[in-house]
C-alpha cells in the first residue's frame, strides 16, 4: 500500500554557513494521510567517517506523537557532532548528515544532506573571510586541533531522499524483505501469495462452476491491489492514495 507519511519539505533554519560547534535545526513539513497506532521516530545521524561506521553520531533521536491527520510542522533540533569523535583526517572536507524517519521501528524515509566543513583561519565567511586548505601535516593538524576555526555548510540544493517500503498497519512486523514488483514478463494479476494459490487447487472443480461470479470479483479486487502496490515506490501520487483509501473502506465493510 502507499505511505501514510509523506515528508512534503525539509529546509534548514537559521545561518548557514555556521560555525561547525552550532546546533542544527529543520524545519520539516509532512503529511499524513490516515490515524496512527504509533508514533513517528525521527533521527539525525552525522556521519563521522566515511570508511567507518562505528564513527556515525547519532545527534538526536526523538518521538513525535500523536499524529493528527493532515499536515503537521515542527522544528527538528540536534547539537553539534562531538568534534573529538571525529578522526582528524575527517574533520574538514565533505561528509554526510542525514534525516529519517520511522514509523513502528521501520525507516521509511531518509533526507540525506552533503555537508562541507572548511577551515577559516581569520574572520568567518559571515564577515567576509575566506577559507584556507593546509598544504602541510602540521598545517592539517593545526587547523583541526580546534573546531572554533571550521565552519560548515549543509548543501541544501542537493538533499538525497530515499524511500523504503513497510508495513503500515501489521502490528510491529518486521520491514518487508521481498520485493513487490512482478517477475519479469508476468502481469501483476499472475502474482499472488503461494498459500491462496494451494487453496484454490484444492476447491472441487463442480464448486467452481457455481461461483464464477464470485471469481471474477474476487479477481478484479486482487487486480486492484497489485495496481497499488506497482505504483508504491513513485511516492504515492494522488490516484494511488484514492484507491487505497476506497480498498481499506471495503474491507472495512466486510
């Protein structure tokens, strides 16, 4: 089925270029299309090393719930990464920080952002300063022994989003592992789980006369289904959302 959370926009609040030891803040936009049984989880992770992951922080880690239906704003604050943390062959360059969100412990959205950390060794850029790149090992060493000398500055042109498939209404399953697009020259309708599969071999063929219409209806709600689930990875458009709704108010009658 389609999200039931879309992040519509993630803008970053307050000077940027900053110093490297100020606090993030994002202000985000997001709507939700259906109650929720839990929360939101949203964390912000900095990415220490690019060639170790044991090097990530994860800056702020919060819960935002309940969540009304419609669209929702709220600022998102993290502090600075822990510049000591940080190896020093790292610490000025480009990394990454990153924003996701999850929902009944499944990650469902990631607003990736690259991040540039220079060294200003007079003023900052706000007053006109320009950066400098060491040319040496002990002028590496000298601009990052302290962070009070490195700004940064979060590409906010080029954010990376990725999308992840759930479960949006199993009760705490685990994040689908298998893929809902239809092998390679099948039809959507031709997939369907193996154990609907063995139940139909096993009804009489005499029963099966008798229920053709109930087949052919069956057949055009599982034709329904597929057409959602094919049009789940393209961020949930507008149609998707309508027939997921008339779907789940179906089966609600029933």
């Amino acid at each position: 089925m389609a999200a039931l959370v879309d992040v519509v926009e993630v803008k970053v609040v307050g000077a940027n270029p900053a110093p490297f030891t100020a606090g993030f803040q994002f202000e985000i936009t997001f709507e939700c299309l259906e109650e929720l049984r839990e929360d939101l989880e949203w964390k912000i992770v900095y990415v220490g090393s690019a060639g170790d992951e044991s090097k990530d922080q994860t800056l702020e880690e919060v819960m935002v719930g309940p969540v009304p239906v419609g669209t929702s704003k709220f600022v998102l604050e993290a502090p600075a990464p822990a510049w000591d943390a940080i190896p020093q062959a790292d610490r000025l360059g480009v990394t990454v920080l990153s924003i996701s969100c999850a929902y009944d412990a499944q990650p469902f959205v990631s607003v990736g952002y690259y991040v540039n950390n220079e060294f200003y060794p007079e003023a900052g850029p706000a007053a006109g300063g320009a950066p400098a790149v060491p040319e040496s090992p002990e002028e590496l060493a000298r601009a990052v022994a302290d962070a009070a000398r490195v700004f940064r500055n979060v590409c906010v042109d080029e954010p990376r989003v990725t999308r992840y498939t759930i479960k949006w209404q199993g009760k705490s399953e685990p994040p689908e592992t298998t893929t809902v697009t239809p092998p390679s020259g099948a039809d959507a309708a031709d997939v369907q789980p193996a154990a609907a599969a063995e139940d139909d071999a096993d009804e009489p063929e005499d029963d099966a006369a008798g229920d053709d219409d109930e087949e052919e209806e069956e057949d055009g709600e599982d034709d329904d289904e597929d057409d959602d689930m094919g049009g789940e990875g393209f961020g949930g458009g507008g149609d998707v959302m309508e027939e997921d709704d008339e779907e789940e108010d179906d089966e609600d009658g029933v």
